[in-house]
C-alpha cells in the first residue's frame, strides 16, 4: 500500500513537470516571435494565445487598419502600440511574462463578432489562469481609445493591471530624419544670418525703429488691448435711440472702437509732445519753428481736451474739462 502510494506521488509529479514544461515551451515560442514587435494574429492564433490554462499576460490590441475602414486612429495609434510592444520585448529585466499581439479586423472578423466590438482600436488585457496573478475565469480588461492617446498614457494603464514587480521602461526610437531636418534647418539659419547680417544690423540697431516698436506696443497696451481679448468685448453698442455707442460707460467696461479712438489719441499726444521735444528746436528757420510750435501745440491743447471729455464721458462725476471740448 505504501509502495503504491509512493508510484502515485511520482506519476502525479511527473505529470506536473511535463505540464510545465509545456507551458513554457509555449511561451518561449511565444516571445521568440514577439522579439520583432507584437505578433500578428488572426481567430486561430488569437483562440490559441489567449486559451486557458495559460500562465503569462496577453495584451492584444485589436484594429482595423485597411483604409475601407477608415479608422484614422487606428493607423495613427499603431506606431505607439510598436513602441510599447518594442520596449518590453527588448529590455529583459521583469520577471513579468507578457506577450504583445495584434489583431486586424480584416484577419479576425469571427472574433470581433464573437467579442460584438463595433469600434476601434481597442486594447485587452489577458491575465494568467494559473500561476502567480491568475484570475479564476481570465476575463480580460479593456482599454478604449476615443481620441488621440500616447504610448505613455497607454503603457501607464498597462502597468497598473500587472503584478508588483520591476518593468522595463518606454523607450521611444531616435528619430534620425528630425536630427537631420533640424540640424539643416539650424545650419540653414546661421547661413542666411551670416549673408543676410551686413544688410540686417543696420537695421537691427536702429534706434528710430525700436522707438516707433516701443511706442506702438505703449500705446497698445495702455489703450486696453488686452482687455478686450479677455473680457471678449463688443466692437460697439447701441444707444438705445437708434445710434452707435462709442464709449462704455464706467472704468470696468469698455468697447473695441473705444480702445482704437484711445489709441490714437495717444499716438497724437505722444508725436507732438516728441515733435516740441526733438524735431521744432532743430529748425533753423524761425517763422517756420514759430509756426510749428502753434500748430503742435495746438494739436496737443485740441487732443487733450478732447481726451479729457472722453474721461468725463465715461465717468460722469468728473468735474474738470478743458476748452474747447
């Protein structure tokens, strides 16, 4: 009895060990196919890498590529998919058996109609049935694209639905053809800097041309161009009696042709203030200094009275004006 006991101990060991061995064979036919990236697939082998028992994890994502089908995301995605798979098919440092397969619509229609999927690309992840992380029935979890998605959003999603454990990391290909283009690119700017820069400096270093840019950003942003983009202000409004508002009445309120009127009021103020500055003193002859001074000044008195009105406009407690607004 105890003889017979001992032969049924060694045959059920053995017949664990040749079990295992299957198994891992299986698998290593597997990931010798993967080394090159996720295996393609059609029913026969998806069926066969996803039956039970099975003691590694399958992710498999099933697509539709053919232009009929007009799945631009499918397309679009597949290169990321190549990187995920590429990156842990090449690292060998987990202890995490996972096998990466695609699956086209046009190789597998039987299992999208058994899987009753009406859209693509959609990934699946298979846990094991036996071994360490093995769930009782297998059911898979799955991974939607609506949009477009990244490797990294991707392999982050896959990472969480698998054991504890070290798992290599994404690495993403050297993409020669943008080191090229921007080092020709870089070489093709200090090339038309260095032919171009006897005819630019001048003009780079010209100190009338960044004092008109100066003033004009001045007078943009004091005007309240900022504002309007903000706060989506109306061009104009209207007054109620059948004409055209210009101005918005209060500090916190304003128009888009209010804010181009201002500007131009401080363009003018600003040029007749640099004309009495730089350019009258510099005329050599005295009727026609004289006669500039009265026109600018008289420019200068006539826009800010105006300007003043305006200021009263919008804020009807001010009690100053200045003639002959």
């Amino acid at each position: 009895m105890r003889l017979l006991s001992y032969f049924t101990a060694l045959l059920c060991a053995t017949g664990f060990a040749v079990s295992a061995a299957a198994k891992s064979d299986k698998l290593q036919q597997l990931q010798a196919l993967s080394r090159s990236g996720a295996v393609d697939l059609n029913d026969a082998t998806y069926n066969d890498l996803t039956a039970a028992p099975r003691d590694y994890h399958v992710a498999v994502m099933l697509t539709a590529m053919d232009v009929r089908f007009g799945c631009a995301l499918c397309r679009d995605f597949k290169p990321e998919w190549d990187i995920i798979a590429n990156s842990w098919n090449k690292a060998h440092v987990s202890d995490i058996d996972l096998v990466f397969g695609t699956l086209d619509f046009s190789d597998g229609k039987d299992t999208f109609r058994q899987l009753m999927l009406q859209t693509a690309p959609i990934i699946l992840l298979f846990p094991p049935t036996v071994g360490p992380g093995a769930t009782a029935d297998g059911t898979p979890q799955r991974f939607d694209l609506f949009g477009p998605t990244t490797a990294d959003q991707l392999y982050a999603w896959i990472n969480r639905h698998l054991p504890e454990g070290p798992k290599p990391q994404l690495v993403r290909p050297i993409n020669y053809m943008r080191i090229a283009s921007t080092v020709t690119l870089l070489l093709g700017a200090i090339t038309l800097f260095t032919v171009a820069s006897p005819y630019l400096l001048p003009i780079l270093q010209n100190r009338n041309i960044w004092a008109g840019i100066s003033l004009i950003a001045i007078l943009l942003f004091t005007s309240g161009h900022m504002f309007n983009h903000i706060r989506k202000v109306p061009y104009v409004a209207g007054d109620g009696k059948g004409g055209i508002n210009y101005f918005a009445g209060g500090f916190s309120n304003q128009f888009g042709m209010e804010t181009q009127i201002v500007a131009a009021m401080y363009g003018v103020l600003s040029f007749a203030i640099i004309a009495l500055s730089f350019r009258v003193p510099r005329m050599a002859d005295p009727k026609a200094q004289q006669l500039a001074v009265i026109c600018w000044g008289v420019a200068l008195l006539g826009m800010y009275s105006f300007l003043l009105s305006v200021f009263r406009a919008k804020n009807g407690g001010y009690p100053f004006y200045l003639p002959p607004f």
